[in-house]
C-alpha cells in the first residue's frame, strides 16, 4: 500500500494571526470551564498564608543555618588537614635529614657497623688504638669546666683494656642489651669518668 | 536566596502555587503538602535560582517535578495495594481500598478530574494555561520545551478532553455541577 500523507493529521494547531491558538467553539467552551473550576475551587479551599509562611520561614532559616554550621564544619576540617599535612611533612623531612645526618640509623648501615666492630674485636692487638666507639657520655662532673659542651654521645679512644671485650662471642639479645647499655645515661657511666 | 526574600517570595506566591496544586492533585489537603514542599525547595535551593526567569515560574516547575514524583509514588502504592485487593473476597473488595485518592467532591465534579486522566505533558499544559493563566511562552519555559510544543499540548489535550466527556456520555451542559453557576456558555 502507497504511503498516503494525508492519513497523519497535523500535529500544528490552528493559530490566530496574533499567535493565539484559534480553538473551535466547543473547545473555546472547556477551557473557559477550566478556569471557572479552578477559581472555584479556589475559593472553595483557599490556601491558609500564615500557618504556610511561618513553617516555610522556619525552614529557610533552619537551611540558611544548617548550610552556615556545614560551611564552618568544612572550613575547619579543612584547616585541620592542612596542619596536619604540614606537620606530617615537616616530620617526614626531618626523620629524612636526620637519616642522612647520621647513616647508622640506618639498619643496613647499622648492621654493616656492627659487623665492622664484630671483626675488629675478635682480632686481638689490632690498631686497638684508633678504634673508636660511641659510648654514653657521663654528666658533667661537678668540677668541670662550665664552658665545656656536653654532648650525650661522643667519640671516644678505647682504651687498650676494652679491646679484650670480645663481641663476638655475644648472642643477638646479648648484643642489645649491651647497645641499650651504650645509649643509655647511667649514674654508674657517671661515675666512671671521674 | 535570603531568608528575607524566601519568606517575601512565599508570601507573595503561595497563594497562586496552592491553587495549582489543589487543581492537580484534587484534596486541599494534598495541595497543602505540596504547595508546603515547594516553598522547602526554595528554601533549600533557592540559590540555584538565577533570576534568568521569572520566580514563580520557576516555582511551577518544582510543583509539576513534585507532582509527577507523588504521581508515580502514588501509582506504586496502588500497584502494591493491587496484589492485596485481588487476593480479597468479593465481598471485601467492595470498600474502598486505602490506596485510594482521597478527591474532593467539588473537584471531581469539576473538569479538572477529566483532566488528570490526560497525559502528563497535556495535563500540565492546560494547569499552567487554565488554571494559571500563564502566556504560552511561560508554560514553554516551566515546561522546558518549544512554544509549539506547548500549543500542540493545549490543543490536543482539550480535544482529548472533548472525548473524555463524550465517552463518559456526559452533556457538556451537566458539567460542571456547581450550583448557580452560568452554564449558558458550554457546549
């Protein structure tokens, strides 16, 4: 069967010159109905203003509020993070420029130090001398020099007694210990430097 | 928006949005609710308004958005309630379901009833021409289509309604039924 265009009616409605739908009387007729049905109902049950606005006036101040305390809780929040990130950073680069200041802190440099003291103290009468070792550093003693700096830890000859400390023959916890030892202030260390 | 002009806004509108949602959704009591829920959307978005158009035809289009949602809403509920209302007795399905729409006499005597049987395009169309009185570039805007679109939607949904009336048998000249009412203009 040929396509007939005129079998689909045009979707355009009829328009007056001023651009108005030029409705037939009949539908000219309901709308005219609508709007007496509507302003009926209207009147029929009018809208009651002052229970509306004062529970909308409610709500707009209750979300102004609300959207206030968000923003406040989000600028802080947001205050916080950055100090927390600037503090976090300032950690990170410090722990970083301590590592590189001081390479035994290191644990593979740590052990390698370890291991290099291992082989100098089993091997007996060897430039014992130059051999150095950090060792708690005692207080002040009560006689000394004011101006004297006092570092907790500094290097210090060993003496031809310690090269008969034998590390080698010393366990693993026994080898802690004996470095918890070193690093620690003792009044007994102390003592010993008087 | 400023809470200042939130409460100048609903002031000055309510009254108009109230009676659009009465002639949509049929009850007073379900225009309250609506017409409520608009002035809320305001009050929480109402910095999304940009001035761009008129307020009150940006309030339109939150109250035909809120509509379509209780529509669609309230034709789930009656889908539930249908399983419900099929497994009764007979004798049971003789009341009326809760799930049905709680309409004001006055408005299902009115057109407006006819009307919400129309599509929903149609339907909007003729609240915002009819009931509102909005020129036909407004309902463009509300709507958010072409001004023929708009025109077509009026025209069409008013023919749909003359067959609405003419499959229900009614004479136009029995409707509406308010009393004292001229009638001498219907058809």
């Amino acid at each position: 069967m040929r396509f007939d265009p005129r079998l689909i009616h045009p979707d355009e409605p009829p328009e007056r010159a001023d651009g108005e739908l030029d409705l037939p009387d009949h539908l000219a007729a309901l709308a005219e109905q609508l709007a007496d049905d509507a302003a009926h109902l209207s009147l029929k049950y009018p809208a009651e203003p002052p229970a509306q606005l004062s529970l909308a006036a409610r709500l707009a101040r209750e979300a102004e509020a609300v959207k206030r305390a968000g923003h406040a809780r989000r600028a802080r929040l947001l205050a916080w993070l950055s100090v927390a990130t600037v503090a976090a950073v300032a950690v990170s680069t410090s722990i970083v420029l301590l590592s590189a200041g001081n390479p035994a802190q290191s644990p593979r440099q740590l052990s390698q130090a370890v291991d290099a003291a291992l082989s100098e103290a089993t091997v007996p009468g060897q430039a014992v001398a130059s051999r150095t070792a950090r060792v708690p550093h005692p207080p002040r003693p009560l006689g000394g020099v004011p101006g004297e700096p006092g570092p907790m830890l500094r290097e210090v000859s060993a003496g031809p007694g310690s090269a008969a400390l034998s590390l080698g023959d010393l366990s693993g916890p026994e080898m802690e210990a004996l470095f918890d030892l070193l690093h620690r202030e003792s009044p007994d260390v102390a003592s010993v430097s008087f | 928006m400023h809470p200042l002009e939130i409460d100048e806004t609903t002031r000055e509108h309510f009254a108009r949005i109230h009676r659009a949602a009465l002639v949509l959704s049929g009850n007073p009591w379900d225009a309250d609710d609506l017409a409520q829920e608009t002035f809320l959307v305001l009050a929480r978005q109402g910095q999304k308004f940009e001035g761009r158009s008129s307020v009150y035809t940006w309030l339109y289009g939150i109250l035909l958005n809120l509509d379509r949602r209780e529509r669609r809403r309230y034709g789930m509920r009656r889908k539930k309630l249908r399983v419900l209302w099929d497994n009764q007795s007979p004798d049971e399905s003789l009341a009326p379901g809760a799930g049905e729409a709680a309409e004001v006499a006055e408005w299902k005597k009115s057109l407006w009833a006819r009307v919400a049987r129309l599509s929903d395009g149609q339907r909007q169309a003729l609240v915002l021409r009819f009931s509102e009185g909005l020129r036909y570039e407004e309902i463009a805007e509300v709507l958010e289509c072409p001004l023929g679109t708009v025109k077509s939607r009026i025209f069409h949904g008013l023919a749909g309604l003359r067959r609405i009336l003419e499959e229900e048998g009614d004479d136009a000249r029995q409707l509406p039924a308010f009393p004292g009412e001229d009638l001498s203009h219907a058809v």
